[in-house]
C-alpha cells in the first residue's frame, strides 16, 4: 500500500515536471516581467540592468529551477491586469469552478448509472433505445450550444404558437411547446460566505437557482458518454461466464445486475470515467464563458485575451495538479475496489 | 554440471557425428517486473527493488539428429512452447547457445540468419491466427518463396507455389481466395504449406492439432507424416498430448519446469517411464480401454515458474521426494533401456 | 501474353466488386435506415459546401454585398422578414443561408483536414510505439496520457492561445485555416495513437506475424505488408468519431474567440457572433447554425456508431 | 419413470439470415444416480444441450419444442422464477474454464453462501458452515482460509474444485458438466475427474458430462450419447458403443484417435470437417463424409442423400443411420441368402 502510493506520487512528480517545464517556456518566451515592472516609458538600457538583476539572462534550466521553486510555493509571481498575487486571484475564482464541476458531476453520476444500467438490462426496450437515441444526439451538441438552447428555453422564454390558440388543445400544446423563461443564466447571484473566503452556491435554494443551467450544460458533455460507457460495460459483462453461472446457480436476477455485474461494470467505469470528471474542469471555460459564470474558466479566458501571461501559467499548473490529483485518486479507488490489484501497481 | 550432462549426450548419441540441432544450457528468463517504478517493492519497512522473472527455460541440453521427429511434452507453464520459439530465433536466449548444422545461430542479427530461415521453417498451434486475414492463399505462399529465392522468375514461384499445395492437399483454386474462408484444418494445411514452400528440411509445430477437432486432428498428423517420409525432414514436435507423441515421435523429451526430466526414444519411453513425473504423467492419459482410472495422484499443482523450488524441480509434488531431491539439482544419467533422466531416486535405484 | 495478363486484373478487380457486393458491410448498410439516412444527410450537407459558390444567393466574403441596414431580419416564417433572406440576416446584414453554406464548408474543410493532421501523426506514433516498444513506446505513451489527461479541448485552448499570442491577432486571423487544422491536429492525435498502437500490439501477438518473421521478413515489410492493413478497420472507425470531434472542436475554438475571425465564419463563429444578439430575441443567428452543425455532427456519430457496429474492431476504451 | 427425460428437444438461434436450428429432435433420459456423457466434436451442439435444459442459452438461441420432465416436472414453458427454483438446488452446473467462471470481484465465501442463500432459509453462519464442508469435501487444502480468498488467489485446479463444491452445495439431483476438465492441464484433469467421479458415487448424483474426449467418457460414464450436427446420432451403453462400434462416424471417431493406431503408421482419418448448422447437407448430415456412402450402390446412396435416418436398436444401443439399418437387416436375412 505504502509503496503503492510511493509510486503513484512518482508519477504524479513525473508529469508536474512535465507541465511545469511546459508552463515555464511558455512564460520564458511569452511574458515580459521587466514590461509589467516598469511600464514603456525606461530606456533599453536601464531594463537591461534589471534583466541582468533579476537574472533572466541565466542559463534555461537555472531559471527554470528558480520558477520551480517558487511554484512549490505555490508562487508563481503578479499578475499583470489585477496587479496581486496569481494564487491569490486564482484562489477566488476556485471556489465558483469547483462547485459547479461537483454539482455536475452529481448530476452525471445520479444520471449515467441508472440509464446505463437499465438500457443495458433491457436492451431492447423502447425507453433503452430512447435513451440511446438521446445520447448520441447529447453526444453531437457541443457544450456552449446546450448552454445557449437552454438559456433561450429557460432563461429567455419561448413562446409558440403553431397551433390555433382559440381551440382549447390547440392553446393547451401551445402551452406545452412554451416556456416561461427567467431561470438565472447571469453570474452566481449572491453566493453565501462560508469559510473565510470560500463562497458557496449550495447554502441556499436562490444559490443553487443559479447553479441549475450551468451545471446542465456542463454534465450535458458527459452524461451521454457514461451512459454510453455504462451500457457497453455492462453488456460485455452480461455475456460473461461468471454471470451465466451465477443464473445456472439459480439466484435472483436482482442480485446478478445489481451485484455480480455492476461490481465489475464500474471497474473499467471508474479508470475511464474519474479521468473524464477531471477533464469537466476543462470544459467550465466553455460554460462559464457562456454564463458569465466568475470561475477559473472565465478568468482564464479573460488573462488569454489580456495576455495575463503569469495568470495563464498559474492556471495551467493548478488545472494540471488538480488532474493529477484526480488521476491519483481514481487509482487508488479503483485499487481498494477491485480485488485483482493489491496495490502494487500491476494486475495479480 | 552443464558439461556433465553434454558429454553424457554426447555418449549417447552416436549415429551422426553433428547433430541437426543442438541445444547447450538454452536459458530464457521473461521480466515480470515493468520499469523502475514498478520494481519497487516495501518489504520490512524498507523500499527494497525487486526485479522478479518467470524462468520459462532454464538449462535444456537436447540434440536432435537428422531425420528423427523430437516430440517434447509437458504440461502448461513447462518452457515446451518457449524452447521452440527460442529455437526459432523468435526469442533470445537469456543464456546458453543453439547450433544447426554446427553453426551456431542464437546471436545472429535476422540478416545474418537468413539462410537458415531457408532450411529450418515452423508451423504454429492456432490455425485462425496463424494466417494474415489480408492476404490472399496465393499471397501467403508466394511470400517465402520469393523472399528466399529473389533470383527466380514469377513463372517458376508459381509453379512451386502450386506443387506445394498440391502435396498438402489444397485444391488449386484456393489461390485467389483468403483464409477467413476456409475451415480449422484447412487453414492448417495452408500453413503447412507455407512452411513447406521454401523446402526447408527441418520444421519446429509448436502444438500443431491441439487446437483441432478429433477427425481433423488426424488429417494434420497423417500430412505431417506423409511430409516427413516424402521430404526426408526433421521435427521438433511441441505436444501436451502423450497419444500424439506415441503415434508421431521417434523420441521424447518431457519437461518439468523449464528443465528436460527425461529423454528416451518413444517405445522406451512408453514402455518404461523412469521418471516419477513421466510416470505420472502417463497414467493420468484418459484411455479408452479401461474402465477406471489408476492414475498416480501428484501432491498438489505445478508452482509457479517464478520462484523456482531448490534441488529437483519436481520434489514438491514428487511421491519419492526425499532430503537430497530437496538440495540438489538432479543430473542427466542415462538408463540402461537408452534413455536419459534426471533423477536422484533413478540414480540411486530407489525407483 | 498481355491479353491474358489484362483478363487476370479484369477478373481480380471484378472479383473485389463482387467481395464487396456480398460483403457484411454492404448488407447491414442495406438493412440499416438510419445508416442510410445519415449518409444520406452526410452527402447532402458535403455537397452544399462543396457547392456553396453556386449554392449561396449571397457571397458573405464579398462587402460590397452586405447591405449593413438590413441587418438582424428574421428567417421567412417569422413576422418582419425580408423574402430576400431566406433565413433572415445576422447582425452585419449578411444572409444567413449564404453565411451557413459558406460557414459549413470551412468547418468540414478543418474538421478533415485535422483529422488527416492527427491520423499522421496518431498512425506514426501509434506504429512505431507498438512495434518498437520499450522505450519509445513508455515515452510516446506516457505523452499521450498526460496530454489526454488535461483532455483535447484544453490543450487546443493553450495552443490555440499560444499561437494568438506569438503570432498576434492579425496574422492569426489570416492563417486561421491552417493554424486551426494544426492546433486540432496537435491536440488530438493522442486518441489515434493510442488505438493504432492497441492494435498494432493486438496483431503482433497473433501467430501470423510470427509466421512472418520466421520466414526472414524484414521488420519493416512485416510492420507495413503485415501489421499496418489489419489495423485499418479500427483506423477507419476512429476516424469517422474523429472528424465529428474535430468540428466540434473547431466550433468550441470559434466560440471562445481562439478560431475562425467573423469575417471568414465558420459555424462555431457563427454561433458566437449570434450569442450577443440572444437576449435582444434575434436567436436565428445563433440556433440556425447550431442546428446545422449539431445535424453534420450528429449524422457522421450515427455513421460512425454503425461502422463500429459492422466492423466491430478492438477499440481503445477510454 | 426417468428422472430427467428430453424428447424430441429443439433449439433454434435467430440470426440475421433466419433461423439456425442448432438441435434438433434431442431425445435421451437419465436414471437417479446414473451418468451420462454427451460426445462430440465442436459445433456439435453438444454444450447447446447442456445449457438448454435449464434454459441457460445464450440471447439470439431459443427452445422451439420438445419436453424436458425433470422428477416429473415439464421444464419448458415455465416462468424463470420457477427454473430459478430448480437451477443450483435441484440440478447444478460445472463450466467449462474454471478461470472465467468465478466472479472475480467476490470472495469464494460470498459465492457460495449467496447460492445457499438463494434456495434456503438459513443463518449466514450455517450456510459458512456449510460450504466450509463442501470445501471439504472437494480436498480443497486450508479450506477456511479459501473462503475469504478472492478466485484470482487459486490456480486453476482449485478454482475448478471450488465450482464442484458449489455444484454439491445443495446436494442436488444431477450435476451437468460441460467440459469440466479441458482447460486444464492433464495431470490436474485426471484428479478433477477421479474427485468428480468419486463424489458423484458417494453422493449417487446424477451426471451429464459434456465432453470432446473419449477416453474421459469412457472412463468415467455408463451410457453416452454421440451427436453430429446438432442430431443425435447414436446412444447406448458407453462399453458397447465403444467396443462394437456402429456408426459409421462413431467408428471414424474412435479410429481417428492415435492411440488406437500403431506407431508411426497412417491414422484412420475422416476427410472433411464438420458443416455449418445454417449449410448441412441433405438427408443425413454426415454423408459427404462417410466411407460406407461412397461405397454403397446406387439406393442407398440415394437413401442417404434423401432421408434423415431413423433410430435402429441393435443390443442396447441406437445408431441413426441407413448402412447400420442395412447391415442389420441383412443379419436377419437366412444364411443363404446372403451367400449369395
């Protein structure tokens, strides 16, 4: 077990390095530190001195271990637009983008693994190949369109009149085609303080109001494809021996889906589909651009247009340690459930 | 110990001055262990690294001479498979060398081994992945010919490509066709083919009918047969079947292990097994004459070839094991029926 | 000599028609309507693009055609359009049918051509880290894990920002073809090297690539005469899933600001433009084009769901 | 009365080109305590059988018709609930790969208790107990330990030991085994058959042995059947049918083995290979194969070209086929005549 994690922290070491010289080149060829000390007006001369001061004519691998230092500190210098701390203003966005990835993935998990179950139960059933259908037209529609269809639905309004309003069905399926509108799609509203400076949006049902639509859009990337993982997993365990030689021993079918074959369904679910949760923190640039939700994803938006060159790296390297984070956390679930790994890094 | 049991063979082997092939102290060790990282192990709170190896082969001594069909048994885990493949050039030995024809072979880089491909050809146990499903019978065959014979004309290719499928049993027309097409035993006789196209003259089949049915089982061992008297060649026959080997080889080699615990030509061998193993191997054959089983109960299963037991191989499993089996790696003796064995038990007349 | 030589590729090539007259894929194709269907659509849409000089009532390249006052008009069954504009106007005046055709063509000019980029680079990887193994492969494989461990979309963001950044706006918003192409290329070949190198090492452990290097083939002829045509069906299905994800890709990209400038739009920059217009009601901007691209993507998911289907090959999970 | 009895079972697969009729007209019985073995080569449709008779097939397969009496119950027809009743208790299966077969992510215990479970009312703690005795039984050493171990912790041979216990655990009727000792290596197959025998004599449990091997069959069964092409083909006392062989593809079978050949000599071979249930030939099914067709006269080739042979006794045994019909016929004719 001990060593299990020694190895896991390896590898995370391994590709934090990877990220973090990646992060470090982009900030040695691209961000200016003399330009944002002290503006256009100071002659060449003088910004000579101060490179040499700041040692930014040293050798590659000398300033690239000076940033890594500093980012083991979590420093990773000023940022040029909000003139404090990248950490500091990374930290304030963190909270909005954590809670919408946790709210969506609740959604995807509440969602997938009853769908996926049922439809690769009954695989023939109507409600199975709706889903089906469902999904792969979930699949089709990239995030930001989900996000703007329901602001137009939800948020705007929708009103239809295709059909003769004076008939009384006429008026009710007019009814039925509108919606009303007025769900919040703007910003978080007024989210409550708690721990310091963490702002959250589950404390009240006005908070998590404004939660709904994006984390629609945002688990509407997902779902489909968990449901879809699901169902194929499932599918392929059903065909398994084990599974029909617990029916020839005559137990209940309850107990073959819901233990013998979901137990094994979710081992390759939770390799593939942890990595894919990780990567939702991705997809909130998507949905916070189109909510004008005030994460991480928005705030680097707004740094790659202003050129915010040492926010951009901060970003990558929380982004990058929260993957590894992720990542690391899958194998070790994926460890303690499945009984063929000991945790020693290979299969038995 | 190694030069011990090489003078023995070399004793007892006195028709031809070389062999065909021979095998010398033939090694392979396969890492179990990925990279560094996965070498780490923590053991009495320590972080140790630990590299571990399955020992498929380790110290096989075996000559086959010209014309004669080697068959090797043993049960699954036991090396037959890998001392084939290693005898093809397909694996590395980990230690030990191989010569064909006097020549060694085992360290030559695939140009330099090229003649031999020409002369020593194999045929392989799964009949449905043993032929590319993208290329045609006539592609398949073709391939060797010109690859080993740049010189010759297309007419000519085509020629050999159709006396060889002539003498496997194969209908002309299968030419354009491809080998999803055809059934288990025929895409084996395909593959026979292939192997007979370049006129090789010594074959390794690693389990050629394990993976076929009864009645074509015996198609593919009467072909191998008629192959053999026809074209005067010479196997290395890699079975689990005893039947097989009684009906097929001319002598047997039965591995344990990694290692050959005995070596006799076949009537011997059936007639007097020596070796405890062998001996209990033969009497676990199913046979069709007698109504109940009295096969010798072996004492659990075959270990692991990981970590390799001290001393004899067998001595875990072994009714006559005693102390020395325990400690020391029986040596190759020969018997008086002409045989070879590794035995302490035969050495010292217990058994 | 020649005659007989002819009437022999004569009957080979009729009898590959013939293969694949009988062939499985033919069949299910048959028997499958929503295959047909959403080939159909396929072609449909490909031909429009292909044909959007002709096609279009309007060149939305051209600005002496853009009449700035007859800007957001509504599509013709909404009260306060223009007959002229079909699908109504976007926010520049321009006609919105004319910018879709046009718009359509440059998403699926990028989609193929970064699939095209990341197959390249995907089935080189992919081969050499299968066949080579060891080193290579640990190296080239830990790369495409961590590169698919920050998932494709963000790394085209970061390349996509990177190359805004070194190449300024200007010179970006010219290039944007290419660079696109390039940027969706590098972002997403990890997927295909990591099915091609699956398959490859599937298909190294069958026997007849055994066969083959017992005979004395060299490694190069085994891994292209050999390896590489059995690992073509997987190739084939990846790449249709992988063209869907690229325009997606594309339009995510356009939509951020980070792809196609509004001048020259594609359907994702189409979209953003529309979003601004949203809240003021003019929603044909954004949804009509959306509902273009989710149909292109949509039909080329079923296709490939299909081919998955018929062609059934050992895939990635993941 | 039979404890199990099947007539005329049919089994059909639904494929895309219609239907496959994978068994057809499956006829046989077993006694309490008596064992059976079912011959024949793959594609048979001898394991189609075996799970058929406690509907086990897999999707795209099907029961068309027949009956299947267990203990003068009709199976076939009945809700899966009911099946439920009589699949693990009252009649229990051993499959083929003991390393498939097992639940990898359950312990050895929870599998076992869980079938106990499923058909009695009973304590956790009992039913520990109670597979703790079957692990017993089975010779299974530290039997205790096994029980929290996971299946990936056992070899092969164990984990096949492990299925039989659960196969005993409710002391069933019959036990079916479908290839129970293939996957294994040989000297592990003979101690799991000899163990399957013994406890199947002790406990006088009923057996349907699946098998490709004749040798296994003959050792270990007292009547088998021979199928070919998803038909019985010949049935009897399994010494008889082996001793005086009558079917022409019995006969081939058994010649074919090398251990029923001198060294070194041509093997008795049958040209051919089996057809492809959704391409057999006409009449009986194993004509194009068979020595006796090619050498017959004209009527009955054409008999065998044209008919599906009927069952004719000869002794206990029952062979399906036209020239084993003849022969017969021509024993009964007077001496003369045959001189002749």
């Amino acid at each position: 077990m001990i060593a299990f994690l020694i190895k896991r922290l390896f590898h995370a070491l391994l590709v934090m390095f990877v990220i973090s010289v990646i992060a470090f080149a982009i900030q040695d060829n691209l961000g200016d530190p003399i330009q944002q000390m002290v503006g256009q007006s100071v002659p060449e001369s003088e910004r000579a001195v101060l490179r040499e001061e700041l040692g930014l004519n040293d050798p590659f691998a000398v300033q690239y271990l000076r940033f890594a230092a500093n980012a083991v500190q979590f420093d990773f210098g000023y940022s040029y637009v909000f003139n404090e701390p990248t950490t500091d203003v990374i930290l304030r966005h963190l909270p909005a983008t954590l809670e919408l990835v946790a709210a969506s993935t609740f959604l995807i998990i509440a969602l997938s693994i009853p769908i996926g179950v049922y439809s690769a139960i009954r695989p023939r059933a109507w409600l199975s190949r709706f889903f089906m259908g469902v999904s792969i037209i979930g699949i089709s529609i990239p995030v930001f369109l989900t996000a703007i269809v329901l602001i137009q639905l939800f948020a705007i309004g929708v009103s239809v009149t295709p059909f003769p309003a004076d008939t009384g069905w006429g008026g009710w399926l007019n009814d039925l085609l509108s919606t009303e509108g007025g769900m919040p799609a703007y910003g978080r509203g007024d989210p409550v303080a708690v721990f310091g400076t963490w702002e959250t949006n589950f404390a009240s049902l006005k908070g998590l109001s404004y939660l709904v639509l994006p984390a629609i859009s945002l688990a509407s990337i997902m779902l489909p494809l968990f449901i879809r993982l699901i169902r194929a997993e499932m599918l392929e365990v059903m065909q398994s021996e084990y599974v029909k030689f617990a029916r020839a021993k005559g137990i209940s079918l309850r107990r073959i889906y819901f233990l013998h074959a979901l137990k094994n369904t979710m081992l390759p679910v939770i390799t593939v589909g942890g990595v894919q949760i990780g990567t939702l923190v991705a997809y909130t640039i998507l949905t916070e651009t189109v909510f004008q939700w005030p994460g991480m994803g928005l705030m680097f938006l707004d740094a790659i247009e202003r050129s915010d060159i040492p926010l951009i790296v901060t970003y990558l390297m929380i982004v990058g340690l929260i993957f590894v984070i992720t990542n690391t956390l899958v194998d070790l679930i994926y460890g303690l459930v499945n009984p063929t790994v000991k945790l020693t890094g290979k299969p038995a | 110990m190694t030069t011990a049991t090489s003078s023995i063979n070399a004793a007892s082997a006195p028709q031809t001055a070389t062999p065909l092939l021979s095998m010398r102290g033939l090694e392979k060790r396969f890492s179990l262990s990925g990279d560094f990282l996965e070498q780490l192990k923590f053991k009495g709170g320590k972080l140790v690294r630990e590299q571990e190896h399955v020992h498929a082969i380790n110290g096989v001594d075996l000559d086959i001479q010209r014309g004669e069909a080697l068959c090797v048994v043993g049960e699954s885990g036991c090396g037959k498979s890998t001392v084939a493949r290693t005898v093809m050039g397909l694996l590395r030995p980990s230690a030990g060398e191989i010569h064909y024809d006097g020549e060694r072979i085992d360290d030559r880089s695939t140009k330099a081994l090229l003649p031999f491909r020409r002369r020593m050809q194999m045929i392989f146990q799964n009949p449905y992945a043993s032929l590319n499903p993208r290329m045609t019978i006539q592609q398949t065959l073709e391939e060797p010919i010109r690859l080993h014979h740049p010189d010759w004309s297309p007419a000519r290719v085509k020629d050999q490509v159709a006396e060889v499928m002539d003498s496997v049993g194969i209908a002309a027309d299968w030419g354009p066709r491809y080998g999803h097409e055809f059934s288990g035993g025929q895409r084996q006789r395909i593959a026979i083919a292939r192997a007979l196209a370049v006129n090789p003259e010594f074959i390794v089949a690693d389990e050629p009918i394990s993976a076929l049915d009864v009645s074509i089982q015996a198609q593919v061992l009467n072909l191998l047969m008629e192959a053999q008297q026809k074209r005067n060649l010479t196997y290395l026959f890699i079975t689990h079947d005893l039947a097989v080997v009684e009906h097929f080889g001319t002598r047997v080699a039965v591995m344990y292990l990694g290692r050959v615990c005995e070596v006799a030509p076949t009537a011997t061998l059936f007639a007097t097994p020596r070796h405890p193993y062998t001996q209990a191997l033969m009497s676990a054959i199913p046979r069709l004459e007698d109504d109940r089983p009295q096969h010798i109960r072996l004492e659990g299963e075959v270990p692991t070839p990981v970590r390799l037991p001290s001393g004899c191989v067998f001595h875990g499993r072994c009714p006559h094991a005693n102390e020395r089996c325990r400690r020391e790696v029986p040596a190759m003796i020969a018997t008086d029926e002409g045989g070879q064995v590794a035995c302490h038990g035969v050495e010292e007349g217990r058994i | 000599m020649t005659t007989t030589h002819s009437s022999v590729t004569r009957s080979s090539t009729t009898s590959r028609w013939e293969r694949f007259r009988d062939s499985y894929l033919l069949y299910s194709f048959k028997r499958d309507l929503i295959a047909q269907f959403s080939l159909a659509v396929f072609i449909l849409l490909v031909g429009c693009a292909l044909l959007a000089p002709w096609l279009a009532p309007m060149n939305p390249y051209d600005l002496a055609q853009i009449d700035i006052l007859a800007s957001e008009l509504p599509p013709f069954w909404v009260d306060g359009s223009d007959p002229t504009y079909l699908m109504g106007t976007d926010s520049q005046g321009r006609d919105l049918l004319s910018t879709i055709l046009y718009g359509l063509r440059v998403s699926l000019i990028i989609g193929f051509g970064a699939v095209a980029m990341q197959a390249s680079l995907g089935v080189c990887f992919g081969l050499l880290a299968g066949y080579l193994g060891g080193r290579v492969d640990a190296f080239l494989m830990r790369m495409a894990d961590i590169q698919l461990s920050f998932s494709t979309l963000m790394v085209a963001i970061v390349v996509g920002a990177l190359f805004k950044a070194i190449f300024g706006g200007a010179t970006f918003s010219t290039y944007a073809v290419p660079l696109l192409v390039l940027i969706i290329g590098l972002a997403e070949w990890p997927q295909y090297a990591r099915t091609v190198r699956a398959s490859v090492l599937a298909e190294k452990g069958k026997e007849y690539v055994d066969a083959a290097r017992v005979m004395g083939l060299s490694s190069r002829r085994i891994m292209f005469r050999h390896i590489l045509p059995n690992t073509l069906s997987p190739i084939f299905v990846i790449s249709t899933v992988q063209v869907a994800n690229a325009i997606i890709s594309e339009a995510a990209l356009s939509f951020l600001g980070l792809g196609m400038p509004e001048t020259q739009p594609s359907l994702g920059s189409l979209i953003k433009s529309g979003f601004d217009y949203i809240q003021s009601g003019s929603w044909w901007i954004t949804l009509i084009p959306g509902l273009v691209l989710v149909v292109l993507v949509l039909v080329i998911n079923l296709l490939g769901d299909w081919l998955r289907d018929v062609l059934n090959p050992r895939l990635y999970k993941g | 009365m039979s404890l199990l009895e099947v007539n005329h079972l049919d089994v059909r697969f639904a494929l895309r080109g219609g239907d496959v009729k994978a068994l057809r007209d499956i006829c046989f019985s077993l006694d309490r305590g008596e064992r059976l073995g079912i011959v024949g080569e793959s594609g048979a449709g001898k394991s189609v059988a075996a799970f058929s008779l406690l509907n086990l097939i897999a999707q795209p397969g099907y029961i068309a018709g027949g009956s299947i009496r267990f203990d003068g119950q009709e199976l076939i027809g009945v809700s899966d609930r009911a099946l439920r009743r009589i699949r693990g208790h009252r009649i229990s299966m051993i499959f083929q790969d003991p390393m498939m077969t097992l639940n990898p992510v359950l312990t050895i215990g929870e599998q076992m208790v869980e079938c106990l479970k499923a058909h009695r009312r009973i304590a956790s703690r009992d039913a520990r107990a109670i597979s703790l005795r079957k692990l017993q039984q089975v010779q299974i050493p530290s039997p205790e330990a096994r029980l929290d171990q996971y299946p990936h912790e056992l070899s092969g041979g164990m984990r096949q030991r492990v299925i039989i216990a659960i196969a005993l655990l409710l002391d069933p009727d019959i036990i079916i085994a479908d290839e129970p000792t293939t996957a294994l290596d040989v000297t592990i197959q003979a101690e799991i058959m000899a163990l399957l025998l013994e406890l199947c004599e002790e406990h006088n449990v009923g057996l349907v042995l699946i098998t490709h091997d004749l040798g296994v069959v003959s050792q270990v069964t007292q009547r088998m059947l021979v199928m070919y092409a998803g038909r019985v083909i010949e049935q009897g006392p399994t010494r008889e049918i082996i001793n005086d062989l009558q079917h022409p593809y019995t006969q081939g079978l058994i010649k074919a083995l090398p251990q029923m050949a001198t060294p070194g000599e041509r093997l008795n071979q049958i040209p051919g290979s089996m057809p492809s249930l959704n391409r057999l030939p006409s009449g009986c099914a194993f004509h194009p194969r068979c020595g006796f067709v090619t050498r017959a006269d004209g009527s009955h080739r054409q008999a065998c070209h044209d008919q599906v042979p009927g069952f004719v006794t000869s002794g206990n045994c029952q062979a399906a086929c036209h020239m084993v019909a003849e022969m017969i016929e021509r024993e009964r004719l007077p001496a003369e005549e045959q001189d002749r």
